[in-house]
C-alpha cells in the first residue's frame, strides 16, 4: 500500500520532470546570494535543548492544522519564546505552504530557517537557497543514495545545511557515508503514522558525537521533550504542537524545560 510520502514524492517528481532550468546557472545564482544564517552552528551553540519551530498550516495526516496563520508573525513569536531555528513547509498541495511563507517568516527574524519540503532534483536544493533558505531538508527514504550524495553536494556547494532525515540504521548509515552533519530522526513510521520514541532513543546512541542529532515528529511536549534530550538529542523539531498551541511562547519553554 503506498504510503503519504510515496504519494507526495510521486507528485514532485513529475513536477522535477518538467524542470527547463539551467542547473549550472541555478548554482552560480544560489552560490551569490548573501551569506546564510548557519542552521547547524545555531542548534550545537545551544546550551540544552534547542527548539526547532515549524511554521505549518495543514498535514496529509492531520489534514487542517492552522491555515489561516500569518507567517511573520507566528515567526516573531517563536523567536520571542526562544526558539533557535524556524522550519517552513513551502509544499503546497499537501501542505499549503508556500516560497512566501518562508521568506516572510525569515524577514522578520534573525533565525536560521529550514526550507521543509520534498527534495527530489537538484534544482530543488538551488530553488531553497534562493528563496533565502538556510538549510535543506533531504529525506533518505525518498532517494537513492547516488541522488542524496549529489543533492548534499550541491548543498555544500551553494553554501546550505542539509538536515539529512533517517528513519532506521541502514539510513542512517547510508547518510553517514556522504558526510551528514545534521542528522534527523523521523520517529512517525511511514507505514503506519505511528510514532514510536523507542526507536528514537535507541538511533540517538547510533549518530555519532560529532553529528547534531535532531528529533522530529511527535513532540507532544516537555516531557517528550526532556527524554528525547536524555537520550542525546540535541535538538526537536515541531510542528503540529505548537501550530496548535495556544501559548506557543509557553509551549517552547515548555519544550525546552524551562519551566
């Protein structure tokens, strides 16, 4: 049975099909673009546990989450509550983001953000730093590992982050082998939607030292929180708690176990 992520990916890449585009051209362009804010460097200058914030209005799960939510100020906000990076879903048929929502909400804030979307062509990579993007989102389970080495390449190149998302130990080993220095942990399986922290806990004890370790999906709040921290983690991203929330300033500390 396919899963949502068979689906979505199904549908970028028969958008990438119709690429026209000049890579080389969208190298140099992306190469030119200011310096970028270094996503990486903010989450392991953190002292604890840093937050990743996610500006998200729906989910193929989920379905509605928040859409009606102003980018720039939901940005502030999670700046104002101590987040350390922001995470923009810029996918518009699954999840009714958009390029503005990221560069409104990055205009307002000195965060680093994260470009979340499906990475299936290099020209995607480019199109991330163009739109003023800090870091790139490349999920194992949607490519070979000939197409993640050369998208973690090109990101490289053009001066960009590259948040590389596992979901077990053979992915984890084939982001390793093209050098990933920021390493998600997608505790959702695919098949299922469950979420199953266990795994989490067990792969954080697999990242080595030198590679930030990020735990997405499923952050409920503090206490997840504080043992996904417990377990080595050094940061999380989250979306739907706090999209949802009705304190999200509170919600961070929470997350962040301040209070």
């Amino acid at each position: 049975m396919p899963t949502y992520l068979d689906r979505i990916l199904t549908a970028h890449r028969v958008a990438a099909r119709g690429e026209l585009r000049s890579l080389g051209a969208l190298i140099a362009s992306a190469a030119n673009m200011p310096p970028p804010r270094g996503f990486r460097d903010a989450i392991a200058g953190t002292e604890g546990l840093a937050v990743i914030a996610e500006i998200k209005r729906r989910s193929p799960s989920k379905g509605d989450l928040n859409v009606t939510l102003d980018p720039a100020d939901l940005a502030m906000t999670y700046e104002d509550g101590g987040a350390v990076c922001l995470s923009v879903l810029t996918d518009r048929e699954f999840f009714g983001g958009s390029a503005s929502d990221l560069t409104e909400a990055r205009a307002v804030t000195k965060l680093p953000v994260l470009r979340k979307d499906f990475t299936v062509a290099p020209h995607d990579v480019c199109d991330a730093r163009l739109m003023g993007a800090d870091c790139v989102l490349l999920i194992v389970a949607a490519l070979n590992a000939g197409e993640l080495r050369d998208f973690h390449d090109v990101a490289m190149e053009i001066g960009l982050d590259a948040l590389v998302e596992v979901h077990d130990e053979p992915e984890l080993e084939i982001a390793l082998e093209v050098g990933a220095r920021v390493v998600g942990v997608n505790q959702r399986d695919l098949v299922t939607f469950e979420v199953d922290h266990e795994r989490a806990v067990r792969m954080a004890a697999a990242i080595p030292d030198d590679v930030v370790k990020v735990a997405e999906s499923g952050v409920r709040g503090g206490d997840d929180a504080r043992a996904l921290r417990e377990a080595g983690y050094d940061a999380v991203l989250v979306g739907e708690t706090l999209v949802t929330a009705a304190d999200p300033v509170r919600t961070i500390h929470e997350l962040r176990g301040d209070v």
